[in-house]
C-alpha cells in the first residue's frame, strides 16, 4: 500500500511540474531562443481612425464631403487618403492625442461604390496603419 501511495505521489508531482513549465508565459518565447532582443525598445502603436462620417454604406453624392478621426498617430500631418486610387486632398486639425481630418470626395467618381483608404505613416514602416470605409456615390 506504501508502494501504491508513493507512485501516486510521484505521478501527481510529475504532472504538476510539466503542467507548471506548459503554463510559462508565452512572453518568453519570441522566436530568438528566449533573448530578450527588445529590452528598452517600444512597441509600436498603429494608429486608428473612428468617428467615420459619412457612416459606412451610406449612399451620398458626388463631391459630398466627409471627417473621421485619427487616434495613436505618430504625426497625423502623415495621413494620406485616397478613393479609388485617386490622391485626396485633406486638412487636418491636430488636436494632440487625435486629430481629426476632413475632406471630399471626387466630383468625377459618380454612380459606383467606392473605399475612402486612410494610410498613416508610422515612426518606422512596421507601424504603418491602413484602413478605411465603403460609400455608394449616387450619379
């Protein structure tokens, strides 16, 4: 019976520590055999854009005019927008923690649906952030 007691005790701790190293946090392994190749180096942030007006699918004229806000830019000054591959012009308001961006849409794309594209340029190009919003444009 001793015998039985101590070989369940050894299993028990057994399981116990292969449970205890499968629960390490994943932190540790980045792929560099455990180096910490990123001490003091910050994380980059994407910036993000919401307050999209106007809202998503939205059915709007030619020209008609549209905003959105840009949140976590490194400089919002670097937003770039496009519709249909078509450069954009834009002013844009910084207001420090966001800045917010107007703009209009071209008077040639008309009777079709188009993406408004926001690209905004990151400290280093990993940082880079895309995204944007679909419109139908009446004719």
């Amino acid at each position: 019976m001793r015998k039985i007691t101590l070989v369940l005790t050894l299993l028990l701790m057994a399981i116990n520590s292969t449970a205890a190293f499968a629960g390490q946090s994943h932190a540790e392994h980045r792929g560099n055999g455990g180096k910490n190749n990123n001490a003091g180096v910050s994380v980059c942030k994407e910036a993000r854009i919401s307050k999209i007006k106007p809202v998503p699918l939205s059915e709007v004229a030619a020209g008609s005019a549209f905003s959105f806000m840009v949140f976590d830019a490194h400089n919002p000054k670097q937003v770039e927008v496009s519709v249909k591959n078509i450069p954009v012009p834009v002013t844009i308001d910084d207001k420090g923690e966001m800045a917010i961006v107007h703009g209009k849409l071209p008077e040639e794309i008309k009777a079709t649906a188009a993406r408004i594209t926001v690209k905004v340029k990151g400290k280093t190009s990993k940082c880079n952030s895309e995204d944007g919003w679909l419109l139908k444009i009446k004719e």
